[in-house]
C-alpha cells in the first residue's frame, strides 16, 4: 500500500483556564526555545478525542473500544446478555477464563479489597465478592468483546477444559486481535503480559505547547456559607486555583498505511479496505479539531475553538512546524499572538518544503478572522470545518486507491 501520512496543525487561543493539572495543580508547563510555555499534554488531548467520538455520535459505537481494569466485569455483562440463562457469578468466571487465555494477563481481586477490616466486615455482611480486574487498563473494542462473549458460552459447560483445547485457546487469541475498534487503530494498545497482542498505534499527538512566553498566576476565591447570618461574618471557605491563558500550537500526525493495517478489512465483509479507514480519518480530524480537555472547565468555562486548521498529506514522512515557534512571538500592544503565529506559520512551512523537498502532496486551510489571513495561500482554503472534512476523505481514500 502507498504511504500516507496526514499531518493536522492547529493554532488555538485559550483563556484563562486550567487545561490539564501537574502534580501540585498548576497548569502543565515546558521550557521551549529558552522560556516556559504552557503545555497541554498528549494523553489528555487524545483522551478529550476518544471522548469526543461517543459524545458528538461521530462514530457509532460499535466502532469503539473501551479501556477499563474491569474488562472482566464488562465481558461477563456481555456473557449474560447473550444468554440469560447464566447466572451472573457464573459469567464473571467465565469471563475471567477467556481473557486470561486470550490475552495472556492474569486477573485479581484488587488486593486492597482483600485485606483489612472493610474486608471482613463484607464478608460478615455477606457483600458478593469483588470482580477479578485487570492489573493495568485493558483495551478491547465492541467486536472483540462480543466474540469472547460468544466463544465463553461455547465452553461454558466446562470453560477450563474449553480452553485446554489448543484450536479454542487459538481462536479466543484470534478474536481478542482482529476486529480492532477506530480508537485502538488510532491510539495503539499495549500488554506488558503478552507483547504479541500489542496493536500500534497509528496516530502520535503533541503536547500542545503556547506559541509564548507564559506564567502560572493564582486565582484567590472565597465561597460565602448561605446559611451565614448578618452577625457571622467572613467566607465559608477560601482557596487559590492556578490558572494560564495562552495561544497554542497544537499536532498530531496520522499514519494512514498503519491506520488500514490495524483496522484490517473493516467493519463490515463487503466494504473496500479505504471505506472503514476514510471514516476513521474523519472522524479523527473532526474530533481533534473539535476536542477540548475539561480539566477545570467548570471553573474556566474556556469553550474555544482553533483559530486555524492546516492539515497536509504527505507521502514522505510527519512533519512538526512546532519550530516556527522556537523563538517565542511578543505580544505588539492590542495585537496578542494569533496574527504573528500565522505568518510564522505560513513562513515557515514552505521553507522546510523546500530545505528538504518534503512538499506535501495536498495542503488544507480552514481559517477564522482577519488574524489569520497571513495562511490565506498556504493550501486550498476550506470555508467549513465539515468542507474541509470531506475533502481530506476523498483524498484519503483517492491516494490508497491508486496502485502502490
């Protein structure tokens, strides 16, 4: 298959605001080209995407996985919903078995819940025993569980003997590792236990950094006691919330040719192998665009949206213009970041092309505001997000069509 690499950039504004918390609860932060910068990391922006998927129905959810330590719980509820007929202890050892010997982990009652005097007063009070989970998060889409589920009942007269059969043990390995979801295709999937059941990830996201220099400043906030009468006076509370407001550059990069190779022949028998990955290519763009980490949002309420969008496909290599901004932009009085990192932007890009004759093979622009007009010649200029979408699709799968 060709190589295919799309790259999406965004330049995004956001107020004051607590994205994504370090250890102490100030905002994440690096030091780039000499000064700090606000930073949001990968992890969070990738889980605000796979959130994204589900909460704006881009992808049905048949198209997704779930990661959880209670895939034992989650696979014997399936067990039940396919046979009702099997008591719901049961299905948890059912379960229990077939993850095990698909994916090579062993399963637990968390120690925690073992020990102690909470334990036995439990035990006393004759609580059901807590669920075996997983010691780290598993990652398994909708087909797989629904295969294991299926496979468990098969055996579910004597699931141990089932299993000792190399043909079932072999068939249960094979359904946990096909049939990925779009989000384990995206985002990769890792088994300390049982490396052969790794999944690469086809996607590597950024950590968003501000195009800036930025420091942490402290929000000093008193809450009032409602039932307070005149007589007592004061606050109920007080506190401090640490907070930053930056432009940011965000991106990330999708490896199309992995991308159909983690997602094998789709959904469905009779779809083409671009028909599932042109799906997965849209809905990732979308929701990454879309996408925001909620962290603090209550208090923040910093509903943004990127400023401008550039995405190439290429069929070289990813390429980061995050060097644009290795020399942090200074604020002009009343002209703040935005207009100065697009001609950054637009600068730079076709430098680096023709530096190292990595021209991309489509460029997209979808861009809001008189700010932004430095990236007016950068590609074709997208009027809607949803323009912009379809037209990254149809290259997509125009370009895997084409013969290698």
């Amino acid at each position: 298959m060709n190589r295919i690499f799309l790259d999406v950039h965004a330049l995004q504004t956001v107020p004051p605001s607590n994205l994504n918390r370090d250890d102490t609860g100030a905002p994440k932060s690096a030091v780039y080209g000499g000064v700090p910068r606000a930073r949001v990391s990968s992890q969070a922006w990738k889980r605000a995407t796979r959130t994204y998927f589900k909460d704006a129905q881009l992808l049905d959810p048949s198209e997704l996985g779930v990661r959880t330590k209670k895939v034992a719980e989650l696979l014997a509820a399936r067990i039940v919903g396919l046979d009702a007929s099997i008591a719901e202890t049961d299905a948890v050892r059912l379960a229990t078995a077939v993850i095990e010997a698909a994916t090579g982990m062993k399963l637990a009652v968390p120690e925690r819940k073992t020990r102690g005097t909470k334990a036995k007063a439990a035990a006393e009070a004759g609580e059901a025993e807590e669920t075996p989970r997983s010691k780290y998060l598993m990652f398994l889409s909708a087909r797989q569980l629904d295969g294991l589920a299926a496979l468990a009942i098969d055996g579910a007269t004597d699931i141990a003997a089932y299993l000792k059969d190399k043909d079932n043990k072999a068939r249960a390995k094979q359904i946990a590792d096909t049939g990925h979801s779009v989000d384990i295709a995206l985002f990769g999937r890792m088994v300390a236990d049982s490396t052969d059941f790794n999944v690469d990830a086809a996607c590597q996201v950024a950590h968003a950094i501000s195009v800036h220099r930025v420091e942490t400043e402290s929000d000093y906030f008193t809450a009032v006691d409602d039932e307070n009468t005149d007589a007592e006076s004061g606050a109920g509370m007080i506190g401090t919330v640490d907070f930053n407001s930056a432009t940011l550059y965000r991106y990330a990069s999708v490896n199309v040719h992995q991308l159909a190779a983690n997602l094998g022949e789709g959904l469905r028998d009779d779809q083409t192998i671009s028909t599932p990955v042109r799906r997965a290519v849209e809905a990732f763009v979308h929701a990454f665009i879309a996408s925001l980490p909620t962290g603090k949002i209550n208090t923040f309420g910093h509903h943004t949206l990127p400023n401008a969008i550039v995405v190439t496909l290429r069929t070289t290599r990813p390429i980061s213009f995050v060097a644009a901004f290795e020399e942090p932009i200074i604020a002009g009085a009343g002209n703040g970041h935005v207009r100065e990192a697009s001609a950054r932007l637009a600068a730079y890009i076709p430098e680096i092309e023709r530096a190292y004759g990595e021209e991309s093979t489509r460029t997209w622009v979808l861009r809001v505001g008189s700010a932004t007009e430095g990236l007016a010649d950068i590609g074709d200029q997208a009027s809607t997000m949803s323009t912009l979408i379809k037209a990254i699709g149809s290259a997509v799968a125009e370009r895997m069509e084409k013969p290698a």
